[in-house]
C-alpha cells in the first residue's frame, strides 16, 4: 500500500511548505492540492511545494476543465513537473458544481469534457500538435514550445460510477472521493469496468482512496474538524450513495440549504453523527490503519490521508505515519 496527503490551501503558504517538507520526510509519496477559486491559486501553491522537497509527487487534486482550457491546465503541470525535476502529477475532474456556480459557471457535460481534457493534455504532454474539434473544446494547432521528458501520469477523480468507469479507460489511476468500503467496492468495480474497454494500459493502474480524515487522540476534536469537510462531502452524495445509509434525506437537505447560504458554521452544525461516520475517518490513528486494511482487501493500492487531516495537521500526520509507514 502506498500513501499520499491532500492539501487544501486555506492555509498559509508557509504552514503548507512545512508540511510538506514534513510529509516527505515521513514517508509519504505524492501530495495532492486541490483547486478551489477561493482558495490559494493551485499552481503558485504547488510551484513553491516543488521547490521545497525533493522526492515527494505533487500534483492538482483535482482540477477541472471549466475554469481552465485543458492547453492552460496542460502548460501549467509541465512547468510544474520541470521545476519538480519530474514529480508531477495531474488530477483532472468535473469540478464541484456548487462552486463553479458562484462564478456563473454551468457544470455542462462532466463526462465528456473530462473525456476531452485528458484527451487533448495527453497529447500536449507527448509534444503533439493538437487539432481538435470536440463537443466541449477546440484546438486549431494547439501546442507546447517544451516536452516534458518523462511521462506525467494523469488520474481522474470521481464518486460516481460513470465517472469512475471513464477513470478506467482513460487515466492512469482513479482518485476516488470516497471514505467507506461499501462505496469504495463499487467505485473499484466501475473502474475495472472502464478498465475493460480499453485496448491496452502501458502500466499498473493505481486505485487511490482519496479519504476525508481526521485524526486525533480526542476522539471529539478529531470528529468536530471534520465537520466542514463532511458537511460538502455529504451534500454532493450522489442518492444511490444516501439509500443504503441511515442518513435521512431531510437531514442532507438541511445541510445543503446553509451550504446554499453560505452559513458554513450552520452546516457544520447540522452534520450528523451518522453522515461523520459513512463519509469519514474520524479518531485515533488505529481508526485509519484499520480503514487502509479493510480497503486493500477490496484493492485500492493507494490511500491518501485528506483534510482536515485533523484538528492539528503536522500532529495528526505524525500519528498516522506512525500507524501506517513505519511498518513497511
């Protein structure tokens, strides 16, 4: 089993750049930052944590393609992966609809414009001339003045089984937005389905478990930080995830309407007991090597320890790390 740590960059770029000389130093392999408007600006993010390590991949997890052309997104993770010395990493997905809507942007077409993205980024990365006419995006010509000298893998990432299966045929790996076995069981059977489709795969495809964790030796604290986190996590569960759970459909709507406000406090506050535990790893470090256990039965082969992380990041990987690195 392999791991990585997903940042999310609401913290400062200081605090970030010391978790992740933290990180790498304990063992972890990859470092994903996700990409939010309102957040700080992925790429600047990610080009100061490549400057600062020196073994740890580091990539947008995940990107989408509405706010950015895929020739945008293709240029930007080159650099990255030239000041990297060939770290880098490209998560690609749909975006949250939520988000892109308070932008004035409509999540049109998820499936196909991901489909596209990869499809133009992929051929960007090899040096090819891209000429283009798809459903989504169009490229007359489209190139990139510099070739990246090693092969960037590109995961897609997704919890629902289209999703998922289109992980499978065109990505190197899926980054799955889940927490729970019972989700992650189909999430794997989805992507072996894509899997299937294609005609060949020039590698072993990485199955990663992209977990909402909170880890803390207060069982309280862990679980009240993650609250927020939860409270998007469940608001976006697709309703085949919500009917095998003892999780109402009153109480999610309940939270989606604070979300809807903008009164994040209130929807942290209405995240149930029951949402805390489907949709998260919440508690004392053997919590989550208990979860990595479980999950690599199921065949996920990678695990990523996502935010909160807990109440006191840099703590909280060291728990984990404890648990989970010093044993291999």
């Amino acid at each position: 089993m392999k791991f990585g740590v997903e940042f999310v960059p609401y913290l400062n770029l200081g605090t970030m750049v010391a978790l992740a000389k933290e990180v790498e130093q304990l063992g972890f392999q990859q470092i994903w930052v996700c990409d939010h408007y309102h957040n700080r600006y992925v790429h600047s993010v990610l080009a100061q944590l490549a400057l600062e390590t020196r073994r740890v991949q580091l990539g947008p997890g995940v990107t989408n393609p509405y706010l950015a052309h895929p020739a945008v997104t293709a240029a930007a993770v080159a650099t990255l992966n030239e000041l990297s010395n060939g770290r880098a990493l490209l998560g690609m997905s749909s975006g949250d609809p939520f988000f892109l809507e308070t932008v004035g942007i409509k999540q049109t077409k998820p499936l196909t414009s991901v489909r596209e993205a990869v499809f133009i980024i992929r051929k960007l990365f090899a040096g090819e001339r891209v000429d283009f006419e798809g459903e989504c995006f169009t490229c007359r010509g489209a190139r990139l003045r510099f070739k990246p000298p090693n092969r960037i893998p590109i995961y897609v990432g997704g919890r629902r089984r289209k999703m998922l299966r289109l992980a499978g045929e065109v990505a190197d790996g899926a980054l799955i937005n889940a927490s729970h076995p019972i989700d992650i069981v189909d999430a794997v059977k989805n992507i072996k389905e894509g899997l299937r489709q294609r005609a060949s795969h020039g590698g072993d495809f990485d199955f990663v478990a992209y977990m909402a964790v909170s880890i803390d030796n207060d069982e309280k604290k862990a679980r009240d930080a993650a609250r927020g986190v939860v409270a998007f996590v469940a608001s976006s569960a697709p309703e085949d995830s919500l009917s095998h759970r003892a999780i109402s459909a009153e109480d999610v709507e309940e939270v989606r309407k604070y979300l809807r406000r903008g009164e994040l406090a209130k929807a942290r506050e209405a995240v149930t007991d029951e949402m805390l535990d489907e949709f998260s790893v919440c508690g004392k470090a053997e919590n989550v090597a208990n979860r990595v256990q479980e999950l690599e039965k199921i065949g996920i082969t990678r695990v990523v320890i996502g935010s909160p992380i807990g109440p006191d990041p840099l703590k909280s990987l060291k728990l984990v790390a404890e648990k989970l690195l010093n044993q291999e």
